[in-house]
C-alpha cells in the first residue's frame, strides 16, 4: 500500500509542474522548441505510475486509518525468539588487536575547501570573542568594586587572564592545518576584512589612507577588532624595524600621548586608532629590550613568551596578536587605572620586602642544625630578587648599554625622557603577575622557614592548652587564621587536644617523637635532643594550595605555556560532572578564578611576621620558666635558642602531672600572651595578608620594637613579675 504522504507528495509535484507549464511553454515556443513535447512526455510517464499504484493507495477521505494501529497490528505478526543457553554461556568475541607493524594514523579530516576553512575560522572567531568578553567583565570589575562590584585579587585576575589567552591560543592551534593550507589564520582575517571593505565601497588603497589619517567606519572597526586585524597590521609594521640595541631605546611620545582619563567611547576614531598604535609601540619595544637584554626576567605572560619565539624565528605567532589584543581591551575598560595600579603593586611587593628583610635580620644570630648556610644564601637570594626587580631592571640594563655605547649622550637624552616601569604600566596583565610572583615567593620562603624552625606549628600547642584550661581569654588572630586555612588536622594529628594528657600525647605525634622516649627523658632529668626524633620525623606545614601548586612551574617558574583545554582547566576547578556538560569557556576561567581566591589567604599570609612573633613569646615564656624548669631537670639544664620550640614540649609534660604548681609554666605563658595581646601583635600577620590581597589595613608602627619590650619586661628574676602572678592565681 502506498504510504498517504506519498501520494500529497506526488499530488503536490503535479500541481507546481501543471502551473509552470504554460509559463515554459510560452517561452520554449519562441525560441523555436517544441517546449510541451518533452514535458508532457515525462508527465506523461509519472500519470502511468499513478494509475497503477492506484490500487494500493488509500482514498482520499479515509481518514480515520491509525497509522499507528496499524504498525502495532503489523508488529503482531513477528514471533519472538529466546536466546539459547549455549548463546548466552558463549564467550566473548576476542577484538582483534592491532596488526604488528601498523603505522596507519587515524586524524580527523581536515577539509579541503576554502568554504569549510572559512566556517571554522568564523567558530574560531566567536570562540575567542568570548574569551575576549569574559576577561574585559573581571578587569570592568576590578574597577568598579569600590561601587559594590565583586573582584578578584590582581595576582589572581593575572593568572586568569593569561590562562584564557593560552586556552584561546589552544583553540587557535587545534585549527591551524585548516587554515595553513591558504595561507594561514592572517589570510582568513584578511579575506573577512576585505570582504567587509568590498560591501562598503572601499578598496584598499583607500582602506590604507584611512587608517594612515585615523578616519576608518565604526564597523569596519569592530569586524577588524573581531579579527585582531588592526593589531595585527601595527605589530606587523614594528616587527620589520630591527633591533639595534641603544637605538632601540624610545622616548615616551615616540608613539604619541595617550589620554588614559578619557572614556574609551567617548574618543573620536583618530583618538581610539592613535592610543592603540601608542599602547603597542611602547609595550612591543619594551618586551624586545627584555627579551634581548633581561633573558632572566623571572615570570611572563604569553605576550613576552611569544616575542621571544619572534626573536628565534623572525615570524610574529598568532599569540602575541592574540594577546596584544587581549591587552587592548583591558586597557578599554580599566583607563587610568592601568598606571595608577602600578603603584599600588609596588608597595605590595616592597612590604613583603621589607618583610623578608627584617626577618633576615632578625635571625642572622640565631644558628640551627636545620637551618644551614646554603638555606641562609637561599633567603638572601630570594630578598635581593625583590631589590632587583623593584630598581627596575630594564632601565637598569637600558642605562648599562647607553654608558658602553659610541652615541652615550644621544642614548642619554633618550632614558631621560624614558618612564620608569614603563612595561608594567602598558601591560596590566604582567604588572599582576608580578604580584603574583613575588607573592609566590614569600609564601614559598615561609613555609620553608617556618617548618624548619618549627615556630609556628609547636607554639600552636602551647596556645592550644591555654585555651583550654581558660588561662586566658585571648584570641590569637593570626593562630587561629592558620588554623582555618590549614585545618585543626595540620597542628593536630587527630584533633585539638582538650585534656592535659593528651596536650603531651598530641606534641609528641607532631614532632615525630614516641611516648617511651619522652617517659625517658622525663625520668633522667634529660632535655629533649635531636637523637629522640622518630625515623619518620616531624609533622609539619604542606601547602593546601592545590590549584597554585599545579601553576606553580608556569608562574613561579617561568616554564613554557600550558596547553589549556576546557577539560584540563576542569580538573582543577569545583565544577560538577553535570556542570561540565553544558558550561562555556567563560565558565570554566570563572570557576578558575574563584577556586584560586580560596586559596588566595594561604598564599598571601605572612608566614614570616607570626614565625617572629611566636619566636618571641617563646623567648619571653623561656625567661620566665628557665628558674621553673631548672628546679625540675637540674640546675645544669639549659636550651639553645633553636630549641625553643621544644620547650613547649616541658611545659606541656609537667602541666599533664597533677600536684600544685604544675601548671605555673603554663599560667605564665598566658599571662605573657596578654601582654601581647594588649600591645596588638597578635594580629599583625593577619591585617599584613588582608594587605598583600588587596584589602588594606595598617600595622602598627613600631611593632617590632614592641615586641622586643616584652623581652625586656620578662625577664624572669623574680616572683613578682607579671607571670609569676598571673601563675600563682591560676593555681589558686
């Protein structure tokens, strides 16, 4: 039977071919063909097929056939068949493995014509449009966050960004034999661009004198924009001037001036068109100077690293297009505020400088099995790595070929009208990766020192036992920030202790030490040695910072770019399963960030300001209790500075025994920490991390010197120092 939509089909063909006939027929017929001969003939044909399908086609005014019924009924008549059990006790078919000596490559086919090249250029162009869009929202932002906007940290925005361009430069390459084979990702660009100018009247020529003169239409713009045409034409034109050192050194306003106070939309064409050629003049000269002349520059975006690939190969990749042009439209939105910021970065770095520095000087006496030689030049390094980077290396290097030049005094007048941190106050994304760097840096440095001194982690158990036995009802900010960041479980193997036994029990764990050898010791009189140390050694701070960890070699060490796909940024981000089936790149780079601002207080604490004030509460604790513990391990007992931490350990031990006076020690370490506490210092690593990430608050003038007053204060000469009261009271 003949299916009814067949037959409207073949009804519907005989209509339109009867009503174009006649109108053919006409025609034909003065032409001189006989037009309805050969027409009528096929008709002719198609009238034989409908009379004999005739029989077997339903009427026309039957309808109430079920034409599912009658698949239902049809599906009747089939008989089911069950599986044998020899079928089903089978074994599996063995896949046939892969023949010895194949070197078949199975690729997706690429496509040969211009048509399908043309397409995956358009989807190449949204895609990367989108990214462009993302991070011109996190930089508008930043900005507007004194109004109520949400914003991320500047080290953070820097990663992120850069991150986008390399995962659009991911995409981009994925899609480079397509376009290779005519002539490469420009010559799309071109064929968009010209094919734009051709639907406005505008040859080339013309299109050149226009952009000489400033004068290009508005969408002409933006379709160049959306192609990165016009950077790609500037970078293209600096690109064919060779570099000749001191000669290559320009003065601001070689490029023109830039107006960074007005609106990006409020600038007439010519204004928009002069900043952009300012902007990429100024930043492609600088990132030559540092890639010929600074080689060790610690960190780079993939603008930098792509203008070292131009240096070896002489070709400008599609990268540092890509990404000048990324670094235009932040440049769009944020204004002014690309060289105000500059400034704000600096004094980020220089306090953790200055950080670095003093505890440099507060420890240079101090000497430790765990702390040698080499980790002491290691510090020093690190510290004049900041020095190095805050006098401006470029300049540096800049005045160091002018001095050695022929043409010194023309090389002269040039640095003099040459602004210092020029490259960071053109490039926003490479002025936040240098916070982020050096952030890196000190957080790097104070996990390590703190760890190898323990004088973080073991004054924790002291304060945690004062806590508990409501010796105080101080809260040491700093302490407990770490607690939160790190967890109870990093200080505490098992938990917070909330018993005087396990105060001892839970110090032991954590310094690698078993219960028997400290029973020992405790019986001899013996202080606690490096021999007492278990074979797995001391529990101390590891980095929780996962997502940083995984950067780490891009952006702490200057590796090569990462090749980002939406599936390898996943993996470090909180999406869900069901999140990654239907999220956008945007997504994905949200996700980055916001995961990486969890992370952000670990990696802005001032690890090295607590390590400073724990150390001197136990100095202060150590000459207080020293008359203490001389009378319990004999008068010959004494500590090294280094083994202060380990005091804590007796002072815990003796607190677990219960007779009068057992907890004076302890007593006298709270009434020291209040001491503190009212001097303020028990807080000044925390305000110092809100300050490193981007919220401002003071530390006090003077802090360090108030800290050292408290040394002179306890001195631990007699019974009517504050401690020994606050002691006696306790135990009253």
């Amino acid at each position: 039977m003949l299916p009814p939509a067949l037959v409207s089909v073949y009804r519907k063909y005989k209509k339109d071919t009867s009503s174009i006939t006649s109108q053919l027929a006409s025609t034909a017929k003065e032409c001189g063909y006989p037009a309805d001969l050969l027409h009528f003939y096929f008709v002719g044909i198609l009238e034989k097929v409908r009379e004999i399908l005739k029989p077997y086609s339903d009427s026309v005014d039957s309808g109430s056939s079920n034409e599912t019924e009658t698949l239902t009924n049809k599906f009747k008549e089939l008989e089911v068949y069950h599986p044998s059990e020899e079928f089903l006790n089978a074994k599996d078919i063995e896949r046939p493995g892969p023949v010895n000596n194949d070197d078949i490559v199975y690729e997706a086919d690429t496509g040969d014509s211009f048509s399908e090249a043309l397409f995956a250029y358009k989807i190449l162009r949204e895609d990367l449009s989108e990214i462009r869009k993302f991070v011109a929202h996190i930089w508008l932002m930043h900005i507007e966050a004194d109004c109520g906007g949400n914003t991320l940290d500047p080290g953070v925005m820097a990663v992120v960004t850069n991150t986008a361009i390399e995962f659009g430069l991911t995409l981009a390459d994925d899609m480079k034999p397509i376009f290779e084979k005519f002539g490469g990702i420009r010559a799309m660009a071109e064929h968009i661009v010209s094919s734009v100018l051709l639907s406005e009247g505008i040859d080339m020529n013309t299109f050149r004198q226009q952009f000489a003169e400033g004068s290009i239409d508005e969408k002409v713009y933006n379709v160049m924009s959306q192609c990165c045409y016009l950077t790609d034409l500037s970078i293209d034109a600096l690109a064919k001037i060779p570099w000749t050192g001191v000669t290559g050194i320009y003065p601001d306003g070689t490029f023109g001036v830039l107006d960074p106070h007005t609106d990006w939309p409020d600038k007439s064409m010519s204004q928009t068109l002069t900043e952009e050629r300012v902007i990429i003049g100024e930043l492609w000269t600088e990132a030559l100077a540092i890639v010929y002349q600074v080689p060790n520059y610690p960190f780079s975006d993939e603008f930098l690293r792509g203008v070292k690939e131009f240096r070896e190969t002489k070709q400008v990749p599609f990268s540092v297009i890509f990404a000048f042009q990324v670094n235009l439209d932040i440049h769009t939105v944020i204004r002014s505020y690309a060289e105000s910021s500059v400034e704000t970065l600096l004094k980020r770095i220089t306090t953790m400088k200055e950080e670095l520095k003093a505890h440099i000087e507060f420890q240079k006496d101090i000497k430790s099995p765990h702390w040698s030689s080499r980790d002491r030049k290691w510090l020093k390094d690190t510290q004049e790595g900041f020095d190095w980077f805050l006098d401006d290396p470029l300049l540096r290097v800049k005045k160091m070929a002018v001095n050695k030049s022929s043409n010194r005094q023309e090389g002269l007048n040039h640095l003099a009208r040459v602004e210092k941190y020029r490259t960071l106050k053109r490039s926003p994304i490479i002025a936040c990766l240098a916070l982020y760097y050096h952030r890196a840096e000190m957080h790097e440095a104070g996990l390590r020192v703190t760890n190898a001194w323990g004088s973080i982690i073991l004054p924790a158990h002291l304060e945690n036992a004062i806590s508990e036995e409501g010796l105080t009802k101080t809260w040491w900010l700093d302490m407990e920030t770490l607690f939160k960041i790190f967890g109870d479980e990093a200080f505490f193997i098992g938990g917070k202790p909330h018993t005087r036994s396990s105060y001892v029990k839970r110090f032991m764990l954590q310094v690698g030490f078993s219960a028997s050898t400290l029973s020992k010791n405790r019986r001899k009189g013996n202080k606690i040695g490096l021999e007492d140390f278990s074979r797995a050694g001391p529990r101390f701070l590891k980095t929780r910072a996962l997502i940083h960890k995984s950067l780490q070699d891009r952006y702490h060490r200057n590796a090569n770019r990462m090749n980002w796909t939406m599936e390898t940024i996943s993996e470090d981000t909180p999406l869900t399963a069901d999140d990654k089936t239907r999220v956008t790149p945007a997504d994905v780079l949200s996700s980055l960030g916001n995961a990486m601002s969890a992370e952000l207080e670990e990696l802005a604490f001032s690890y090295l300001s607590l390590h400073q004030t724990s150390w001197e509460w136990l100095r202060c604790v150590w000459m207080a209790c020293d008359p203490t513990l001389r009378k319990i391990h004999g008068s010959d007992f004494a500590l090294s500075e280094w083994e202060l931490p380990f005091m804590v350990g007796h002072i815990l031990a003796e607190a677990e025994k219960d007779y009068k006076g057992s907890m004076s020690m302890l007593a006298m370490a709270a009434g020291i920490l209040e001491e503190m506490h009212r001097g303020h210092v028990l807080s000044i690593a925390s305000r110092l991390m809100h300050l490193l990430s981007g919220r401002d608050y003071s530390v006090p003038k003077g802090a360090a010197e108030l800290l050292r007053s408290f040394e002179e204060s306890y001195d631990g000469g007699s019974d009517d120092d504050g401690p020994q009261e606050v002691a006696a009271n306790a135990e009253s």
